[in-house]
C-alpha cells in the first residue's frame, strides 16, 4: 500500500467535496453544506492542532544545550557515559 501523499489527498478531499455539493445541487438534499462544514471543522482542527503544539509542545532544537548553560555547564551522568562512548 502506498503511502497518502498531499497532492493525492487534496485530490481525494476535492473529488469527496465535488460529489457532496453535486448531490445536494441534483437532489436537494443538505449533504453539500454538512460536507463543506465537515471539510472545514477537519481543516480547522488540524491548523489549530499543528499551531498549539508548535506553540505549546515543540522545544527549540538548542534547549538542551541552553538548560546545561543555565546550570552551569553541569550535565548528568548519562551525558558523561555518552560522551565516553563517542569519544
């Protein structure tokens, strides 16, 4: 199984929206706004979520580097067993 790329799930989303609003402009029936409303609570949802933990969740790349300035150059023994194997 492939994996889903952005270009084929926006081709995916698109066909899926384009079906939705065909059936409600042929049938009358509500699907085409509660497919749009879905599509836009789903977008809304992964914005807000991407933004929060980049935000909230994700430390800089150098935070662990600043956290043992911070403390004066100290580092725990795990370090010290690291250091030692790599050098």
């Amino acid at each position: 199984m492939t994996p889903m790329t952005l270009p084929r799930a926006i081709a995916i989303a698109t066909v899926a929206l384009l079906v939705g609003v065909g059936i409600d402009l042929l049938v009358g029936l509500p699907t085409g706004r509660a497919v749009l409303l879905g599509l836009g609570g789903c977008v809304g949802i992964i914005v807000v979520s991407k933004w929060l933990g980049k935000v909230w969740l994700q430390r800089p790349e150098d935070y662990y580097e600043r956290e043992r300035a911070l403390r004066g150059g100290e580092s725990g023994p795990a370090v010290h067993d690291a250091e030692a194997e790599h050098g």
